[in-house]
C-alpha cells in the first residue's frame, strides 16, 4: 500500500556543511604541524 | 627533448584513447521495440500442489522432488543449481500461503549488467538466459543478483550458473513455460507484462477485499517479467520489499560514465604537473 | 646524475657472452636454503600447489566454504581487492617522482614498481585460481564477448592494461641486467609515458574495484555501502599503498643488506618520514569523507550494534588512529612509530576491504561464510610466490642497488 509523506533529502545538510569547515581548518592546521618538523631542520 | 615529449604524450593520448573507447559507454542500437513477455502468479490461487516444480524439473533434466512424500514445505527453501524453481509455505493472518520463488526476470537485469562476458543475457523476448560458452565462473552476476537467484555448480570441475529459464526454448517453439503449463489452479498465467498488468489490475479493482494493492514487481528493481498477487503484505510471504526502484545497471552508470572522463582528463593533467615540475626544478 | 661514485656492477659488460648463457648462468640459485623464510614458505607452496590440483579436479567446493550466498571469499576479497590496494604505492610514488620531479623518492622507484607489478601479476593469477572456467578468460580479451555494461569488464582490462604500463615501467631494469644499453635508453623514454598512463589506469581501477559492488546495495550492511565506495576505496588506496612501501621498505632492506650502501640510510629515513606524512593527510580526508558519510547516511542509528562496534574498530581504530600516529610520528622523527602506524593501516584496508566483499556482504542472510584451511594455503601461496619472484629479481637485478647506467651518468 502506498503511503505519501514528507521526505527531507537535505535533512543533515547543516551539519555536514558544519564538518566540511572543520575539515578544512583541521587540514591547514595539520600540514602545518607535519611541516614544522622541516622548517625546523632547515634552519640548521 | 620536444621530440621525446612529444612522442610520450602522443603515445598516452593514444593509449587513453583506446582504452577508452573499449571501456566508454557503448553508443545505444537502434532496435525494434519488443514486448516482454511474463509471468504473473496469484498467490491466492496457489494451492502448494508443487506441480510447478516437478515439470521445472522434468523439462530441464534437474533433480525431480518427490512432492508427496518429501515433506519439503514444511520449511523454508531456495532454489538451487539442481532445482531452478521452489514453492514455500508461509502462515499468515489470512491462512496458510503458497509462494512460487524463480528468477524474477528484471527487464533491467543486475546479473547482465553484471556479466563481463555477456553470458547473462536478456533475450527481447524477455526471459533471462544463461550463455555457456561464454560464462568464465566469476560469479559476479550472484553479487549482483538482488534476489540472489543464480546458482553455481561448486562442485564441478566445470561448473555452470543455473537458474529458471522461463523455459525460453519452449518460447521460441510457441509455448508455454513448463510449470505454466502444469499448474492446475491458473495461479500461473503467461502472456505479455502489458497484458498481465491489466488482468493483474482488474483481479484487484474486481475483488477489494481480496488482494492487497500492489503487483509486486510492477515497480521493484525498475520491473521485472514476473509478477506477483498477494492477499497479506508481501514482506509476510519472503518478499524483499526494500529493493528500491531504480533498475540496478543505473547504480554504475555514474561510475561508467565518468570513465572516458577521467581517461582523456587525468593524462593532460598529469602531463600539466610534470611540464610545471620540470620548469621549477630547471635552474 | 649525483656527485658522488657510485658502486659499479662488477660483472662484465653481456655483449661479449651470449644472452642465453647469461640467463643460465642467473638462473643458478643464490644464497643460503636454510632460511626461516625458505623454512616457511616452500611447505606452504608446495601444500598449496596440491590443494589446487584437487580444486581444478573436483570443483571449488572441495576446498573452499564458497557457497550460494557468499560466491566471493578469501581468494577474491583479500588476494585480489586487498592486493590490489596495497599495491597502490606504485602508482602514487611513480606520480611523486616521475610526474612531480621529486629525486628525493628516486631510491624506491624500482623497488615499489616491482612490486606493484609482481603483486598485479599473482593477484590477477589468484583471480584465475578462483574463476569457475579459466580458460574462458579469453572471452572477454579477444573480442568474442564484450560485456561494456560491466564494472568488471573494465576493471579487468585496466589491470591487464595497468601490467604492460609496469613492464614498461620497470623494462629498463632488466635492460640494464641484461646488458642491452640501446634497448634500455629506448625504454627510458617511454617511462614518462608509462607513468601517466599507469596513473590513470590505477585511477580506474582502484575506484572500480569498489563500484563492482555498486549493485550489492539491498545486501551490503548500510555502514559499508554507499554510492562513493569507488571515491572511498580510491581514496583508501594511497595510504594502503604508502604503507604497504614504508612496511616493504623496511623489511627488504633488512633482508638485502649487502646490496645497500651506507649513505643511503640517512636518506632512507627521510624517504619514510615523506611517506608518512602522505599517509598522515591521506588518512585525514579519509576519515572526514567516512564521517561525512555518517552524517549522510545517519548512520548513527546502527551505532548501538554488534555490526556498530566493528565499523567503529575500523574506522576510529584502524583509520583515525594511525592517522594521528603518523603525525605525531613524523613531528618527532620517530620512525618506530611510523611503522607501527603503517602496519595499523594496512590492517584497516585488510578490515575495510574484507567487510564490504565478505564479511558485510549477505549480512542480512541466514547463510555464513567463513573461509576453510585450504583457502587460507592457497592465499599465503600466492603471497610467497610472490615474494620467491621479487626475491629471484632483487638479487640480480639493480632494483635495490645503484644501477651501472646510473653510475656511468647515463
């Protein structure tokens, strides 16, 4: 049998907009600590 | 150094190309529009007699149940590379149901799309078949399979994939399916799927309380040749009902699709970097 | 090319014997039979090999717990999908020094391409071992049944593809053995070529591994499916592979000692730390896209199961967690722990792959699967074979050692 209800396809949408930030300033930060190591060693 | 750049990319090119034009979607052939033709069962009609399976059987030289004395309904079965059709027994609300379970023969089959080899193949008449010479025993059709219907002989040396016919070659000499044929209660009917809709649809207008509405296999998988009539929810009679209804094949298309793509992208890009690498490691 | 001499190949140059003697004369074994190594492997072979001849005489049944339910298991979901993405540092180091111009990956050029070769080779052999008809394997080569439809078709003719762009990655090697200098500069120059169309093939195939099992959709566990496994399985493919080097890397030059020179310790180490630190953003993506997924997918109402617990086993412990290993490794120049980090991957990608060809596969189906004792032979066969072959060619070809056309500038 057929029911019709409402279907939100977008429903976490924020939330995953909210993660696709975070994603974005933890991978700056965590290139900047892999390189650290070498700006380091290339002052010697 | 132009020259050998020049050669390599010509020769990437060359090869992208190629491989692209054997693993790119195929152009679509024009061919005359056919029906498919069907079958629709009526559970309600169906009266466990299991004289579906012993024809089955018969007609394609299997293993023939011995229906009265095996005692096979009292559990639940599939079909196997022995014996390509089975009829189950389910206690429901409404009394004790008989459901016959073959190869539902999709009109968008998972297993063709699937069959590197095209050793599963929809015939235009609409059953499904199984192409010997071609089969290499990948098995990737019964991945696909979203009633996991095809059966493999393990224990062959040269095993085949086995599976309900809709007796194509009685079709082609005019006939009907051999357990169509032997089924006593006209709980089988064959004809065109246009058709048997239309029978399906007024057995359901035409007895209200009967039937529940909805022809299973009228939607599920994007259609399928075999069609079915229930009195209770199909999820009670060992009917999967969270199949979806897109026709399987279109879950890679996207994949397929963007194949040429990334042949005739990822070569030039690649090329791009190196020619960029090249000019910041030149003094 | 560097400043420094490097060891020249002592043996004579090939031109002044023949070609066949030559290869007699290679063929002759090397080093010692008594090795822990040997001990293991040639009982193991030698036991496979028999489970085979069984297997291609009575059927697949008669070794294996293959059944209607579960038509893929060991040989398929770790020797052939897992294999081919640990294999994956071929084509990621390939594009890091060949496309990207990074000398400093040089020293494991050879040694990784051979490798992705000889796993390509045996995988695609264990994928023959487990066809139903072998010999129809032709079908789809020659023409007589293009199945364009299929992922499959294409996965299978990008790795037959894939195989001839390592040849000729890794032909100059040989030439070089051999002693053919003009075959070997000619070579050389297809290598560019090679490389690029290695990476776009492995691309392919690496993704179409995962969208083989795009169809599977009503039979896979809802936290292993999803319309971007192809991404996801690509995406995995280069820490696999990074890994899969850093843990090679390791355990090759422990074995071949006497073919490395001293110097080339210092600069191996921060060849690993380099690979490391892809691993570490590989990882990273890859956990942000699972967990984006999650969110998708709300998959967060599986959590409270058995089947929760085991994804979060994979993806928190064997995704996330070496992930932080590798950048807290590679912060303090801890190569232990980069090693620890790698072998915590590749158990991740074993995990990842095996649940979403096995072990979630049918999840919903009263049936089970579990492999038999024979599968488990054959598949660590293969795996020794392989490393028989990779053996035999590292002790005489210049895969690990410097080669003499690198020596004389050429």
């Amino acid at each position: 049998m057929e029911t019709y209800t409402y279907v939100n396809i977008f429903e976490t949408k924020g939330l995953e907009y909210l993660l696709l930030i975070s994603f974005l300033v933890l991978f700056v930060v965590l290139v900047r600590y892999l390189r650290g190591n070498a700006d380091t060693a290339n002052r010697h | 150094m132009k020259r050998r750049k020049f050669l390599t990319l010509a020769g990437g090119a060359a090869g992208a190309a190629l491989a692209g034009a054997k693993a790119g979607a195929a152009p679509a052939v024009e061919e005359p529009a056919t029906e498919f033709y069907g079958v629709l069962v009526d559970t309600t009609r169906c009266i466990g007699c299991r004289a579906c399976e012993v024809a089955c059987s018969v007609e394609h030289g299997n293993d023939v149940p011995d229906v009265e004395h095996d005692g096979a309904l009292a559990e639940l079965r599939d079909t196997s590379e022995r014996q390509w059709t089975v009829v189950n027994r389910f206690e429901t609300e409404r009394g004790e149901m008989f459901v016959k379970k073959q190869c539902m023969h999709c009109w968008q089959p998972a297993c063709t799309a699937a069959c590197l080899t095209n050793a599963m193949y929809k015939t235009r008449e609409g059953p499904v078949i199984w192409r010997s010479g071609k089969c290499m025993g990948c098995r990737y059709c019964m991945v696909s399979c979203p009633f996991d219907i095809p059966k493999f002989e393990y224990d062959a040396w040269n095993p085949k994939i086995s599976k309900c016919t809709m007796c194509a070659e009685r079709l082609a000499l005019g006939q009907k399916p051999a357990c169509v044929e032997a089924c006593p209660t006209d709980a089988l009917m064959f004809g065109m799927k246009r058709e048997l809709m239309e029978i399906a649809r007024t057995r359901i207008y035409s007895h209200p309380g009967r039937y529940v509405r909805q022809i299973y296999g009228e939607h599920e998988v994007g259609g399928t040749g075999w069609l079915y009539l229930a009195a209770v929810p199909f999820e009670q009679l060992g009917f999967r009902t969270d199949l979806g209804t897109t026709p399987y094949p279109e879950f890679t298309r996207d994949f397929l699709y963007g194949v040429p793509v990334v042949l005739f992208g990822l070569p030039a890009l690649l090329l791009g970097l190196n020619l960029l690498a090249e000019r910041r490691t030149q003094p | 090319m560097s400043a420094e001499p490097l060891p020249l190949d002592p043996r004579p140059s090939v031109p002044e014997r023949s070609f066949f003697r030559f290869l007699l004369g290679e063929l002759r074994p090397r080093g010692k039979w008594l090795t822990p190594f040997n001990l293991i492997s040639i009982p193991v072979i030698l036991l496979g090999v028999g489970i085979l001849v069984v297997r291609f005489i009575y059927g697949l049944e008669s070794v294996s717990n293959l059944n209607q339910a579960y038509p893929w298991g060991l040989w398929k979901g770790f020797n052939v999908i897992t294999g081919v993405a640990f294999a994956g540092g071929a084509y990621v180091i390939t594009f890091v020094v060949y496309v990207m111009r990074l000398d400093k990956y040089e020293p494991i050029v050879r040694a990784t391409v051979l490798n992705g070769l000889l796993a390509y080779v045996f995988y695609a052999g264990a994928l023959i071992l487990d066809l139903g008809r072998p010999w129809n394997i032709i079908n789809p080569v020659i023409g007589n049944s293009f199945g364009y439809n299929s992922v499959l078709f294409l996965v299978a003719w990008h790795f037959m593809l894939y195989m001839v762009a390592e040849c000729i990655e890794f032909s100059p090697v040989v030439a070089e053995w051999a002693g053919w200098r003009r075959v070997r500069r000619v070579l050389h120059s297809l290598t560019l070529g090679a490389v690029i169309f290695g990476i776009t093939l492995s691309t392919l195939h690496q993704s179409g591994l995962g969208a083989l099992f795009l169809m599977a959709k009503p039979k896979i566990h809802p936290l292993w499916y999803s319309e971007f496994i192809p991404i996801l399985f690509l995406a995995s493919s280069i820490p696999a592979g990074l890994s899969m080097v850093i843990v090679e890397g390791t355990l090759t030059r422990r074995a071949f000692r006497e073919q490395l020179i001293p110097a080339g310790d210092r600069a191996h180490e921060e060849i690993v730390l380099g690979l490391a630190k892809g691993a570490c953003i590989a990882l990273f993506v890859y956990y942000f896209f699972k967990a984006l997924l999650f969110v998708h997918e709300h998959q967060w109402s599986y959590l409270g199961s058995p089947w929760g617990w085991w994804y979060l086993l994979e993806v928190v412990g064997l995704v996330l967690v070496p992930c932080v290993m590798f950048a807290y490794a590679v912060r303090h120049r801890r190569l232990g722990l980069v090693r620890v980090a790698a072998v915590l991957t590749l158990l991740g990608i074993v995990m990842n792959r095996l649940n979403v060809s096995v072990i979630a596969f049918n999840w919903n189906s009263p049936a089970t699967y579990h492999p038999s004792w024979e599968e488990y032979v054959v598949s660590l066969t293969v795996v020794f074979a392989e490393l028989w072959v990779f053996r035999w060619i590292v002790r005489r070809m210049p895969v690990l050692r410097a080669s003499p056309a690198a020596s004389r500038g050429e």
